[in-house]
C-alpha cells in the first residue's frame, strides 16, 4: 500500500513510528506537510495537489491534525474521502471529536458513562446549574483548553461563578462539570483501534494536584482495563465515527466517566509505558480496512429514494412480540433487520429464528412505508400524562424571559 501521514509535525515520535510500521509491513510511507496541499473542486472530478503537483494514487491516509489548523485539515481529509482514499478517521467524526462539547452531547444519548456537565450563558443561570450538579465543588473547564490549562476546581458556588464570569468576559466558552473526586487525581487513557482498545495506560497526577496531565508532571504506568472500560471506550470510539483514538476516562465510583475523545492521540507517552506497538496495529488495521471500506450508509440511502433505516423499540407491537423474525411480519413487507439490541448487548445480523422480545431496539432496513406501516400510531399526550404542564414551565408572561 501506498500510505500518506499528513502532518504539521513529521519528526514527531508519533509520525516516525508510523512510518517505520508502514515500512516493517511492506508499505510505501510519505510524510506530507499538511499546508502544502491545495484542493481543488471540480465537476466530478475532486483533487489534489501537493507542492504544486498532483497527487499520485494513494492508498490510505493517516490524519494527525492538529488544533492550530483543523480547519484546512479537514478541509483535506475531507477531499481525500470524496477522492475515494481511505482515511483511518473521517472528517465529520474528527470535528465532532474536537469539538467536546458536542462530543459529549453526542455520546450523552448513549450508555456512555458521562460526568454531568452543564453549559450556560446566562449569570442567572450558573447558580441553578451548579445546584442540579450536586453543588460545589466543581470543574470549570475551558472549551479550547488542552494539557490540563483551562481546568479549574471551584471549592465553592461564589468562586465557581466569579470564575466562570470571568472567563466569559474573556469571550471563552466554559462548561461546569460535577466534580468526580474519587478519581483522586487519576485517569485512564484507552487507545482504541477499530474495535479494540489495544494499549491502556493510568496517569497519576502529582500529589496535590487534581489533573493528571503528563505536561503538568503526571506519572504513567500500563494498566489491564476492566471490561466496562473497554466497552465504554470502544463504543465512544464508534458513536463518534471514528476508527483510531485515544479515550480518556475518570474512574468515578459509578464507573467510567469519558473526559474525551481524541482523534490524533499521540503514540510516545503510551507506547512507552506499556510497550505495545501501536504504530504496528494502526497500520495492520488500515491494511484490513483497505481491503473492504466501511460505507456511509446515509448519505449512500439518500440516493435510493424511498428506502431507508429505521430503528425502534418493540413495545405494544403484537405482530413482533415473542416470534421469531421470520414468522413476523417483517418478512412479509420485506423488512431487513440488521441487529437487535438487547439490554445493553447488540445481536448483529440475526437469523430468522431470533425470538423478539419486549424492548429489544430493533435496527431495519426496508421501504420507508412498510417501516412506518409497523409503528402503531402515535396519540396525542394530553397534559397530564407528560407530568408537567407546558404553562407551569413557560409563562408568556414573565417579563425576566422577554428580550433575551
Ligand atoms: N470532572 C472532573 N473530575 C475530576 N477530575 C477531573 C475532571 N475533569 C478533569 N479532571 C482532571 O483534569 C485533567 C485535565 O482535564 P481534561 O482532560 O478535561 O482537560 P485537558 O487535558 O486540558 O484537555 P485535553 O484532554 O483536551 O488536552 C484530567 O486528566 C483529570 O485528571
Ligand atoms: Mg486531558
């Protein structure tokens, strides 16, 4: 294969262990220099330039953008993708990743272990925020903070809020975040890679410090994961589209809390501390991937008009409930299911003798009229029902709501 490493940064431990991993396999390895690349738009026809030229075929593409240009870079790996080269993370997951704010919106739909996090604007409302999370103390955390920079701990609500005001008038973006004190100034770091966590390290922070930054001293050493902290990194890996990154977790006393994602984690500290060659598995899972590309199913189905996935709980479905898939009537509208979800376990592709069961979340694919031909249909919820009058919560006529 022909492999490109697109970087800012081509003599880092990082770029020189994949391209030594690339050339031990039998791979031709470039470094190329992220900013050197222009991209051109044409009709049907994506391209490349690198240094002036065109850019020769190439196989697969290893991204390692950094914040200081994320957006070019995913501009670039962006157009690589239409180009039909393989990139280890795609585009879209790369900015969802960055951007941790939207990372762990994302991931809160899911059973992700999450410290509670709130984020307001409004100074009325960091008080209230501060009480739904439990109270001080608490962790203010600056959006665009790396290496421990940009997070504080906040003994009380007064401080918390000084703070957080602060910030604000400085035009950061902070989140207040429950602060998870058992971790005792520890974190996990899971590297994931497809779909297994193939290095763990734990950083110890220095005594009296709460961040376990190695850039602020922190301490490394490898660790067997737990298998709730295998599965909670692998799965944050796959919800947020990617196939590479490294998940960093606070073991809270309810299990894993997912601090964050990283999309370009760096491979020195943890190759180093657990001696796995990671380098190694990177390149053999590009050289599997290569072989069969994973698809982008939705933007494949839009195409096919009229066809679509659905995915629901069987709840009230008597033509489901307790039968095999094919005796339901899914076989009869032609219905494909493509997995069951089954408390917090996932059947993949079942066969026609899996027995549905009450709140199995079932995942299909079929004519979008057939699928919505299954649901039963939806009543309108009267006040009560839903707990909370809509007039309890939003009073038109409150004058602190008018103008903001
Ligand atoms: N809610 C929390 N409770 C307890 N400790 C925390 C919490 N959030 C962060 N920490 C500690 O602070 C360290 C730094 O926090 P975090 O990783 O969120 O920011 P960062 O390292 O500056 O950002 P990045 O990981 O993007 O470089 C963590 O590694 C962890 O040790
Ligand atoms: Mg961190």
């Amino acid at each position: 294969m022909r492999i490109a490493i697109v970087t800012r940064n081509p003599r880092s431990y990082s770029v020189r262990r994949l391209r030594e991993a690339s050339r031990q396999r039998g791979h031709e390895a470039r470094v190329l220099d992220t900013l050197k690349f222009s991209i051109m738009i044409e009709h049907q026809k994506p391209g490349l330039y690198y240094r002036h030229r065109r850019l020769p075929h190439i196989d697969a593409v290893i991204p390692r953008i950094g914040a200081s240009v994320t957006f070019f870079g995913l501009a670039l790996v962006q157009q690589f993708e239409q180009m039909g080269v393989y990139t280890i993370n795609p585009a879209l997951a790369i900015a969802r990743s960055r951007d941790k704010l939207r990372a762990m919106q994302v991931l809160s739909k899911y059973d992700i272990g999450l410290p509670a996090t709130a984020f307001v604007r409004d100074r009325d409302e960091i008080l209230p925020a501060i009480n739904r999370l439990g109270g001080p103390p608490v962790i203010i955390k600056v959006l665009e903070g790396t290496q421990g920079i940009g997070v504080i701990l906040a003994e009380t609500a007064q401080t918390a809020e000084a703070i957080i005001q602060t910030l604000q008038l400085a035009r950061q973006n902070v989140l207040i975040q429950k602060f998870v004190k058992e971790s005792g100034g520890r974190d996990l770091r899971a590297f994931v890679v497809g779909d297994k966590v193939v290095a763990a390290m734990r950083r110890m922070a220095t005594p009296g410090e709460f961040r376990s930054n190695l850039h602020r001293g922190a301490t490394s050493e490898a660790v067997q994961l737990d298998a709730v902290y295998e599965t909670t990194a692998i799965r944050a890996t796959q919800i947020l589209g990617l196939r590479m990154a490294g998940v960093d977790m606070l073991e809270s006393n309810d299990g894993p809390r997912v601090l964050e994602v990283n999309s370009s984690p760096g491979l020195e500290g943890i190759e180093k501390a657990t001696q796995v060659d990671i380098a190694g598995a990177i390149i053999e899972d590009i050289q599997q991937q290569v072989l069969v590309p994973e698809v982008d199913l939705r933007q494949r189905l839009r195409l096919t008009g009229g066809f679509g996935i659905a995915e629901f709980a069987v709840h009230n479905m008597p033509q489901l409930m307790n039968k095999a898939l094919r005796e339901t009537d899914l076989t009869q509208r032609n219905i494909h299911v493509m997995s069951i979800t089954r408390k917090s376990a996932v059947i993949p592709n079942p066969k026609g003798d899996e027995v549905v069961r009450e709140g199995d979340v079932l995942l299909c694919y079929g004519e979008l009229r057939e699928l919505r031909g299954l649901m039963p249909p939806k009543e309108a919820r009267p006040e009560e029902a839903s707990g909370q009058a809509f007039s309890d919560v939003f009073d038109e006529d409150r004058d602190d709501v008018a103008g903001k």
